[in-house]
C-alpha cells in the first residue's frame, strides 16, 4: 500500500527535525508559560517539542493553517476529537495490561485494546470524509485511512478481533462449589441455578430495595479462586484461548505508524485551539496571519500579549490592544514612553505574534501580516550573577555582540531598555551604533527604550509611544501608538499636576 500521507504537521517529513530544548527567548516572551498552561492535560502526547520548533518556509506555516481552520469547524473537530477519545482508551487498555500480573487478563485487555483501535480508525475512515476537509493534510488523511482500513492487513486484525471477541464471549462453563472444593466443568445443559433462586426469593420483594452492587477494584486484579477458574476454563477452551495466546503474540505491533503519529500530531492544533478559545470566549480576536520569507510590509491590527491576557482574564480584568504598521523601508520600532506604560508588553506582544505565527498557528490579533524571521534574538534585562564576573553593562555589550555577529537580515531582533545601568549619554552613543548597525544588517527590530534620540535617527526607524491620559498624565492608557517621542512633555505634564515645575517652585521660595 502506497503511503500518501505522513504528517498532519508537516507537508514534507524531512521538515519536522524537532528540538526538546524550547528556544531561549521563550521566558522574555513569556511563552514558556503559555507553552505550559495551554499542554495541561496532555502531557502524554509530549507536545512541547513542536511548540519549540519555529517553521521557516510560507508554504509550511500555510500547511498548518489550512489544518488549524478545518479543525475549527466543529464537524471536523468533532470527528477528530471522538477519534482520539477512543485511542486514548485503547491506550488505558494496554495500560492496563501492562499492570496486570496474570497472563490470560493480561491477553484479555490487550485484546480490548487492539479492538478499541480497530474502532477508532474505522469510525474516523468513514466519518472525516463526511466532514469535507479542505485542507491538504486532512484530506491526504482521509485518502490514507481510506487506503489503510481497506487493507487486508488492517481488514484482517479487525476480523481476528472480532472473531476473538465472539468466541470468548460464547465460552459457557460451570462451576460447582462443594465446602471448600471448587469444581469447573463444561456446560451440558445444567439448569441455571440464577434463574431458579431467583424465582424463589421474588416472593419477598416488596418495592425497591437497596442496590447492593459495588465497584470492582481498579485494577481488576483477579483474586486467587479466580485466577484458578480462569486457569481451568481456558484449559476447558483449548482453541480460543490458543488462539487469543497467538494472536497476542503476533499482533504486538498492530498500532500503525502513521495512525499513531497522527493521533499525536493532532494533539498539537486541539491544544492551541482549545486554548485560543477562552480567549475568544471573552471577545478577544485572533486570526490567521499572512506571512512572508523576506522582512516587507508588517502590519499589525489589535494584538494583545497572550500571557497578560491570561492572567488578566483571570483577575477579571480588561485587556489592552494594540498595533503597529511598518512600511518599506521602515524595520525598526522604537518605543518609548513613561515608566510602566506598557513599553514592554508591546515588545512581548511582537515577539509572540511573529513567534506563533512561525508555528503556523492563529495569532492573537485581529489581522496581521508578519515576516517568518529565520531566528529571533532577545535582549532582556538579566540579574547581575557573580559566576559571569563581568559588570552589567559587559555582560550587555558581550550578549549584543553575539546578536549582531548570529543575526541575518532575516532575523527579529527585540531589546528591551538595553543600558539602563549606563549614564543617558554612553547609553545614547551605545544604542546609536547598535541600531545603525541593526539598521546595516537588515533585520526587523523592536527596542525599548527611555532614549528619544534613538526614535528619530533614520527612514527604517519608526517611533512608537506609550501614552497616557490627557487629563490626568499619572494615568497610563497602556495604549502605543506611532507618534514622535515626548518624554519631556509626559515630565512636564506631571511636575504641573504635582505643583514642581520650575515657576512653581520659585513662587514657593519667594513666599
């Protein structure tokens, strides 16, 4: 059988090399945290590999975008979602089994298991095609599974299973107990004592009576008569449970490659679009980006940092939207603004959205088209430690020179008050050379800064402001928009609220 169909995550195998590690940016961003909020509950799948694995090609992320906006059609999801209940099931089974110490249980839920399979491909074969996919990876499954359920190797596991499962069903037995003697034996008629005590006691009931039944124990260990009779019936059923011992042994690897890969895969889009969906819940939006190889027009339309916003929707708070727009030859974006503004969650925000939109997935916005950087280079503030033996800003100028000599023109470069522990006039000189360096190199930039110099140096620079309330400067909007620095004007508007401008101070000393 020729196999159409390898990934629902990548159109070509060769693509999928996975990295365990997640990238190291991951923390500024704060998409470790995402990363792990949003895999709760699917730990079994190991899915943070791919979730540290950035696409590189346009037609890559498209790939996974047509996939993602299929499975956000509840027909489809739905389809796909009872498919991987019912493998999650087989997996409890052979969980199961694999905890059990006797060999005939053990046989049984392996069984259950491999039958539980069988269901899963045959329901999801017959029902995605129903669904009408139109991307290309749910199709090329459909196609796949329609070529795999038709085999004669997956047509003949599925009829040994169901011919084990009626024959065992179909043993009958007796058991006679005599003091402390059990005694098992073929059925030859006997009558049904069940039915007879029955009979016999239904002369007492008198309405409902308590329900007496409890739980077997999870594991359903057998205990030790059980076991024997267990022993004895299979010794009494030579063929079937010959049969059950064979095919246990030579269906130990009937869980298809693909299938099982899929299953897996899928796992990653359910996460996301699972995630996604609080947030959409409280009217936030996202979507799907266009994308592009090479730094062009970047344009973004309310976006939102998604880790803030998950904690905020948890506080019950409102989240903040904002956007930007980059036109040829602009690449650079210089935020500044008054302290706490919102200057570094903008920042975050950029980085999250070129990150995820890297993944292939939908984005928090409500429109964006975003370049696919080839790596993506963070300059946070770290915590001075004693093990690197170098001053703080070293340690700063050291981690930029390894930006700047890794980087490439098709980079995202984002720095967030790069020098702070500098004097305003060497950190002024300092992010001067770096921007024009960054601007030589070709890559796009966000820099945070407390610097206004640095808004206005060249064309590729765009100036991007934190604003406050009109009416009252202390307020901050958390709002940034493109507009030229005013840093000054933010001072001045707050030493005339408090009574600390220059006039009123000498009024003050004249009194």
């Amino acid at each position: 059988m020729e196999k159409t169909f390898q990934s629902i995550l990548f159109e070509d195998r060769r693509a999928g090399e996975l990295r365990a590690a997640e990238p190291t940016f991951f923390s500024d961003f704060r998409l470790d945290a995402v990363v792990e909020e949003l895999l709760s509950g699917r730990e079994e799948y190991d899915l943070a590999p791919f979730f540290h694995t950035p696409l590189r090609e346009p037609g890559e992320v498209t790939y996974r975008q047509e996939v993602a906006r299929d499975l956000e059609r509840g027909e489809v999801r739905e389809v796909v979602e009872d498919f991987a209940r019912r493998m999650r099931a087989m997996r409890e089974c052979l969980s199961l089994a694999g905890k059990l110490h006797h060999e005939l249980q053990k046989q049984r839920w392996f069984l259950d298991a491999a039958g539980v399979y069988c269901e899963a491909v045959r329901s999801l074969a017959r029902e995605l095609p129903q669904r009408e996919p139109a991307s290309r990876g749910l199709r090329a499954l459909s196609d796949y599974l329609a070529g795999y359920a038709g085999s004669e190797e997956f047509s003949g596991l599925e009829e040994e299973v169901r011919a084990l499962r009626e024959d065992l069903a179909g043993v009958v037995y007796t058991v006679h107990i005599r003091g402390n003697r059990v005694r098992v034996d073929t059925y030859e008629g006997e009558e049904d004592y069940g039915d007879e005590i029955e009979r016999v006691f239904a002369r007492f009931a008198r309405g409902a009576a308590k329900d007496h039944r409890v739980r077997f124990r999870d594991p359903p260990e057998l205990g030790h008569v059980e076991e024997r009779i267990l022993e004895l019936v299979a010794r009494l059923n030579p063929d079937v449970f010959g049969r059950l011992d064979e095919f246990c042994r030579r269906r130990r690897d009937y869980l298809d490659e693909t299938v099982a890969a899929f299953d897996r895969e899928v796992q990653f889009y359910l996460a996301y679009l699972e995630y996604a969906g609080r947030f959409r819940e409280a009217g936030l939006p996202f979507c799907y980006p266009e994308v592009s190889e090479e730094v062009g027009e970047t344009r973004v339309e309310e976006g939102f940092d998604l880790a803030l916003a998950a904690s905020l929707l948890r506080e019950g708070g409102s989240v903040v939207k904002n956007g930007f727009h980059l036109r040829h030859p602009e690449r650079i974006l210089v935020v500044t603004g008054p302290n706490q503004g919102g200057k570094t969650t903008f920042a975050r925000m950029v980085g999250q959205l070129h990150y995820l939109a890297s993944l292939g997935l939908p984005v928090p916005a409500a429109e964006a088209h975003l370049h696919i950087p080839d790596a993506i280079f963070t300059h946070f503030e770290r915590e001075e430690g004693v093990e690197r033996l170098r001053s703080k800003l070293e340690d700063d100028l050291v981690r930029l020179h390894e930006i700047l000599r890794e980087a490439t023109g098709e980079s995202l470069i984002v720095l967030n008050e790069s020098f702070s522990s500098t004097t305003l006039e060497d950190a002024a000189r300092i992010g001067t050379d770096l921007l024009g360096r960054i601007e030589r190199l070709g890559a796009l930039c966000v820099c945070v800064t407390f610097i206004d110099e640095l808004a206005t140096l060249r064309e590729e620079t765009v100036s991007m402001v934190g604003t406050v309330d009109p009416e009252d400067p202390s307020v901050r909007t958390f709002r940034i928009v493109r507009k030229p620095p005013e840093g000054l004007a933010y001072a001045l508007a707050l030493a005339r609220k408090y009574g600390l401008t220059y006039e009123d101070l000498k009024r003050r000393v004249k009194r």
